[in-house]
C-alpha cells in the first residue's frame, strides 16, 4: 500500500496482497495469529472470565506477540517488497 504525502492510497490492490503476505509469514514464523484465533482452548470459559468478549472477539489481533515478532513479520514484507521491485526492474531492461 504505497501512500503520497497526502495518505491517498496510490495503489490500492497492494493493500490485499500486504495483508495476504501478512498472515502467510506469520504462520511460516509460527505465529499465532489468523482468522478464529482467540488466544484461548476454550472460547466459552474464557468469555466468562473476561478475556474475550463475547459480543464478537475480534480475529484480526495482533497485540499479543512481541514487537519482536511484529517486527520481523514487518521485516519479512519489506524484503519481499524489495524483491518484487527488482524483479519488475530487471524484466524491463
């Protein structure tokens, strides 16, 4: 998702393709993160105890991994960002 000064999205199919790129280096990582993960083996004791709510846990979360993790994920879309770029730059020369 590559953005102007004025945060107007100048390529707005990459936002799909950085989220999809997203979830699959956190699962090579070995993160836990993705659709229906809720941190917990049983959803239904830990909505009683508060750590989800049960109005609807929201499955996109990511605040429980360490920066650390964050950041290599991060890292990891840079990279391949980096590799895209020059793919395209060297089948044009």
């Amino acid at each position: 998702m590559v953005m102007a000064k004025n945060k107007k999205i100048i390529v707005p199919q990459s936002k799909q393709v950085i989220n999809q790129w997203k979830y699959e280096i956190a699962a090579e990582l070995g993160l836990p993160v993705g659709q229906g993960y809720s941190g917990y083996s049983d959803t239904e004791f830990s909505t009683e105890l508060g750590g989800i709510s049960s109005s609807g846990h929201k499955s996109d979360y990511w605040g429980h991994l360490t920066s650390r993790d964050n950041g290599a994920v991060g890292g990891e879309i840079t990279k391949r960002l980096i590799e895209k770029a020059e793919e395209t730059l060297f089948s044009l020369s």
